[in-house]
C-alpha cells in the first residue's frame, strides 16, 4: 500500500479510504477534544505527532469489506522519510491518539498511518519573487535549504528555458503554486519586473480568495512597506539569513493547507 501503519487495531491490516474525509470543523473540534484529553495526561509524544502532521479522519474499509476509519496524513517525500525512519518510537503515541479519538465521542480508528504524496511535476510549494541584485545572497541559498528539505521551489533561472516567453512562464508559476513569497528589499523596489511579478500574485490572490503572498522583509519593516502598503495587513517574516527559519513556517503553512484540502 506504500503507508506507514503507526496503529493498527483489531482486524485484518489492510485498508483502502472510501471516500473523502470528514467535514473540515468536525474533524478540527474533535482532534482540538483529542489534544485536551492527551495534554491533560500529560502524552506529550502524543500531542508532538498530533501537532507534526497534517492528519484527517477518513471512512475506510479492507478485503473483507469491514466498515471503520483511519486516522491518516499524506506528507512530501523528505517528511514522510523521517516519519518512516522514525516509526517504531512513534507507535505508542498512535495508538494513545486512537484511543483518545474513541474516548471524545468520535469514530472506531483502527489504523494511524501516513503516505507518500506524490509531487505533481508542475506544481510548486512556492514561488519566490524578487530582484535579480537578491538572487546570489539570498534567493538562490534559500530555494536550495527548501528544494533540500522537499519544498518544491519556482525559481526563474531554474524553469524558464532558452527562448520561452518569460511572461507566461511567470504567471503560469505563480498560478501553480501554493504561495508565493517575496523577498523585499530596498533593490525590489527599485525594479520594476519584481512589482510586476507581485500584482500579478496580488490578483490571484484576489481571484482565488486565498491569502497566498508571503512578505519577507530583509531591511527596515517600516521603510519597505511604506511603498507597497497592501502588505502592511499582512504578518511579515525578518530575514535573518536563516533560510530553516522560512522553512519551518513554510511547513506550517503547507500542513494547515493540507489540513484544508483534505
């Protein structure tokens, strides 16, 4: 099945998901019920892997046409590598959250497992938008920290081919990915392509009714967002020259997205 089983209740030990899973705030006041119970326990494992990945509830069966639910998460290949790798220490906390689950009033859970999603080769995480002056010290290190952490990164020098139209190469980038971020500088706001590369960014986020424009500000905040004042309603990340630090909220974002879409 290519699933890393970290519970498995009573029963035959496979499992095929029926159909798609439970309503987005069911599912989010149960587990919220579920992390209460196991906080109180003091099952902080437990708590960890609730928190760590982007688990929902589906309605499952097997061969044998038995009828029950999964507790299940899809994850990119380097996350679901450290999820595989690290199973047997994981498996006492499943199955404290399975039994947590049943205890809060929801459904009989008899597998936690997590599968590999796999990667569209034409969709990205994230598009990174910025001047050509910021691409050496900053643009280029932090999509390689990302694309070697399993974030998928739209860097222009990477998919944009001799000869192809880099206007449409640019919106079909920022239309495909999940969100796009900008590196702000005083060198981007000097340069007119960048800008353009965001208001095309700004109108899908407006057509798409989705907040998907990730300011990061490398500089004075209140200098830099004085000259693009949409972004000052939305929280920025300071560049401190640690590309793990964009890579952890990144990760936050892409499981709550998750979350979402499931």
């Amino acid at each position: 099945m290519g699933e890393v089983i970290l519970y498995h209740g009573a029963g035959a030990q496979d499992f095929e998901v029926l159909g798609p899973s439970w309503e987005t705030a069911e599912s989010s006041r149960l587990l919220f019920n579920v992390k209460r119970l196991l906080t109180v326990r003091g099952q902080t494992d437990a708590v960890l892997l609730l928190d760590s990945l982007p688990f929902v509830i589906s309605p499952a069966t097997n061969h044998f046409n038995d009828d029950f639910h999964v507790l299940h998460a899809q994850l990119p290949l380097l996350e679901y590598e450290a999820v595989r790798i690290s199973q047997g220490e994981k498996r006492h906390a499943a199955a404290q959250i399975a039994k947590a689950i049943s205890e809060a009033n929801g459904p009989y859970i008899r597998f936690v497992a997590v599968g590999l999603a796999l990667a569209d080769i034409e969709e990205w995480d994230v598009f990174v938008c910025h001047a050509s002056e910021d691409k050496t010290e900053i643009a280029r290190p932090l999509c390689s920290h990302l694309e070697s952490c399993g974030i998928r990164c739209w860097l222009d020098e990477a998919e944009i081919a001799w000869g192809e139209s880099i206007v449409s190469k640019i919106q079909e980038g920022i239309s495909r990915a999940r969100f796009v971020l900008v590196i702000l500088t005083s060198r981007f706001l000097q340069k007119p392509w960048p800008q353009k590369e965001l208001r095309t960014a700004l109108t899908f986020d407006v057509e798409s009714e989705r907040s998907t424009i990730l300011p990061l500000l490398v500089g004075e905040p209140q200098s830099l967002l004085s000259s693009i004042p949409f972004l000052k309603e939305k929280r920025y990340l300071s560049w401190n020259g640690d590309p793990a630090v964009v890579e952890r909220e990144l990760r936050k974002l892409i499981r709550r997205q998750n979350r979402q879409l499931a």
